[in-house]
C-alpha cells in the first residue's frame, strides 16, 4: 500500500532519532536532473538538508541524473553548463566532495544496467499509475515516451545501485520511494536478499513558493537561481505580476504574485509572510519587491561569493565529477555482480 504523506511525517521524529543516534546506518542518495540552474527551491527544499545530513556523518550520494533530461524534451542542450552550475552551488552550500560523492549518471554504465532486471519486477499498470510520470506527461504535451514512462524504475536503480536506505524527498516524490520499496522487496523475494527498502524523508520544507506563488519551478520561470547577480535578481522580482492595491495582505489564491514575494522574503529573512505583512503595512507592491531583493541578496550575498571564488579554479569541478565518477562506479559494478550472481547469471561477472 503507497504510504501516505501523514503517516511519512509521524514516523520522522523516530527516524531523526535514529539517524542521529546512528549516522553510519543509513546511506543517503538524491539528486536532481540537470535542466537548468539551481535554484533557491533547490536551496531550502535539498541542498541545505544534504549539508546537514552530511555534519552528521551520513554517507550521501548526489546524483545529477543527465540521462533523465530526455525524459520529456527532445534534447539535452546545454546539460554539461547546468551539470557544472549544479557542482559549484553544491561545493558552495557546503557539500564536501571528499565525505558526498557527487556524480553523473551517464558516466556509470552498471547503474543504469540495473533498469533491466527492475522492470521484469513491475507491470505496466504501476507505471502507468505514478504520479510524476502522469504529471510530466500531462506537463509536455506529449505522447508517452518509453523513459518516461520506466522513469520511476530508473530512479529505482539511482537509489538501489548504492544500497542506499534513506531518501530525502518532497511529498510528490513519495511514490518514486514506494516504487523502490516495491522493487527491492520483489527481487529479494525473487532471487534473494541483496537490496534494503529504502525510507522516505521528508524535508521541512518540501515545496517552495516561486515568485508568481506557484511551486518554484525551472520550467515555470518563477524562480531565483543561486547563480545570478544581484541586478538579475532585481530584475526577476521587479517583473513578478502583482496589483494595485497598496495593503499588502498575504493571499496565495487571490494575490499569488504578491503572496509569493511574500513567501520568497520571509524564507531568505528566516521570518513568516506575516511578519514581511507588518513590516510592508499599506506601503504597496514596490515596497515588498524592494524588500524582496534585498533579503535575497542579502541571503546569497556568502553563497556567491563563495561560488566566484569555486569558479576560478577552472579543473576543479572535472576533479570532483572524476573522483565522484570513481566511486559511484565502483559501487554500481559490486552490486551489478551481486544482482548478476543472485540471479544466476554469475559467469557473466568475468
């Protein structure tokens, strides 16, 4: 049975428990696609958790899935510079390639055999049942593909190939979680023990108003990418649609635009769109966009600086995919020959 977004929420304080208690149990993969540059959703909703997780003592993997760019575009332009962006806010926020091995999915072949044997374990009706594969599909206008719709299983082998056991997600991702549960039960059932059921951690903040009050998104173009100057992001909250009332009140349905900037202050502020209300009073939409700009630059003004200065070193995000490239397939050839052997298919491991 899928589990519910309520029910992953009350088991969380065990869970924290848990893995503070015992960081060197659990392995903790995530990632994103590459199609764009990171943005302050990124920031609050992943990255910032990675880096805690990280302090603990657990052991992360963060994919950058290049493969699934194509999952619903026809091409994957510009993937190598949003890749390097994503390495360089990563090393940034705090990620330390020597403790979070940080990886590309198209340079660890092993892994993505994996696909494989994981769809012999589902029927078609699963996948056509999944959320994001419906959502995305619905999204692009477009027929289904062949790898979007096998795109949970593939996600499956990113969380698998590792043996990783915790999964940080937003409650839209919860059903990819179940998916790899599902999969790694059945092949255990199947063949044997190899592959633990994962479990799902919910951030804090696991979806983050754009500036237009919709989910901040890439492809929405709502969002604040970590990487642009403090004039782009002047410009990017002065275009935010508002109105003309000059109350500020904090609305999402009937003043999104207004709410989101709202939403977008308070986050950078560690306030509440409240206390940016008080604060702006009957002052009107100008006022919160000024205000908005300057807590967002504010609030990026280290992690730029940090990044600028990543970014002389021009060899250094080639080190950290190479080594991290290294690692991940080390890991994903073990457990290939471990599947391969449980499945009786251990002459091919020579």
């Amino acid at each position: 049975m899928t589990d519910s977004y309520a029910a992953t929420q009350e088991r969380m304080p065990d869970l924290e428990r848990r893995i503070t208690d015992d960081p060197g149990a659990f392995r903790v993969l995530t990632g994103e696609r590459p199609t764009g540059s990171l943005h302050l959703g990124h920031l609050f909703g992943t990255i910032r958790e990675r880096v805690r997780l990280q302090a603990l003592g657990v052991e992360t993997f963060v994919i950058l899935a290049d493969y699934q760019v194509i999952t619903d575009r026809d091409t994957a332009a510009n993937v190598g510079d949003h890749v390097r962006g994503a390495v360089l806010d990563y090393l940034a926020a705090g990620l330390d390639p020597e403790r979070t091995t940080i990886f590309t999915h198209s340079a660890v072949p092993a892994l993505n055999q994996l696909l494989l044997p994981f769809l012999s374990l589902v029927s078609e009706a699963e996948l056509h049942r999944n959320p994001t594969v419906k959502a995305e599909q619905a999204a692009s206008g477009r027929a289904l593909s062949g790898l979007l719709l096998t795109y949970p299983v593939h996600q499956a082998a990113d969380i698998l190939f590792c043996k990783g056991n915790l999964v940080p997600v937003g409650k839209d991702n919860l059903p990819h979680v179940e998916i790899t549960r599902t999969i790694a039960r059945r092949f255990n059932e199947r063949y044997g023990e190899v592959f633990p059921e994962p479990e799902a951690m919910v951030t804090e903040t696991p979806e983050i108003p754009g500036l237009d009050g919709r989910k901040m998104s890439k492809s929405y173009g709502n969002a604040i990418a970590l990487s642009m100057s403090e004039d782009e992001t002047a410009d990017a909250v002065r275009r935010t649609v508002t109105d003309s009332d000059r109350v500020i009140t904090y609305d999402p349905v009937g003043r999104p635009g207004v709410a989101g900037l709202l939403s977008t202050a308070a986050l950078c502020t560690g306030s509440t769109p409240d206390a940016v209300v008080e604060r702006i009073g009957d002052a009107g939409s100008g006022a919160l966009k000024a205000f908005t700009t300057d807590a967002v630059n504010t609030f990026l003004s280290g992690h730029r600086a940090r990044r600028a200065e990543l970014a002389d070193d021009a060899d250094l995000v080639d080190r950290v995919l190479r080594a991290g490239n290294a690692r991940a397939n080390t890991m994903a050839e073990a457990t290939l020959a471990e599947v391969r052997e449980h499945m009786g298919m251990g002459y091919a491991n020579g």
